[in-house]
C-alpha cells in the first residue's frame, strides 16, 4: 500500500517476482508478461489484460499454460 500510495500521482515503479503472493497484489492492468522463446530472440511485452489465462495466473504459469 505505501509503494501504490508513493506512485499514485506520478512516477514509475518496475517490480519483479517469482513470488506468487507477491504477483497476486498487483491489478491485471497494471502487470506484463515478458517472455522470449530463446536468448537470441527480443523479449516480447503484453500487458496480462491480453493474455488468455484460465484460471489461476500462478497456477497457468507453473503448469505453462499460458501463451505470451
């Protein structure tokens, strides 16, 4: 709550997790999905409103069920 209410008005914060507690506290709108299918291909970036997930995102992920 203190990061959402110290970038409410302006600013940019970037966060990064494997933590699935942590993934589930940020909005749908507000998390991306980088994926790239090998070192040597650029990284792709949607928004998860985008990507078809059924279910749990956690979940989907770890069973990789879900589709960049």
């Amino acid at each position: 709550m203190a990061l959402r209410r110290a970038f409410q008005k302006e600013g940019q914060l970037v966060v990064t997790s494997h933590n699935p507690e942590a993934i589930r506290q940020f909005s749908d709108e507000s998390t991306f999905l980088l994926y790239r299918r090998s070192h040597l291909e650029p990284t792709q970036i949607r928004p998860l409103t985008e990507v078809p997930v059924v279910g749990d995102l956690i979940d989907a992920l770890t069973r990789d069920d879900v589709e960049p």
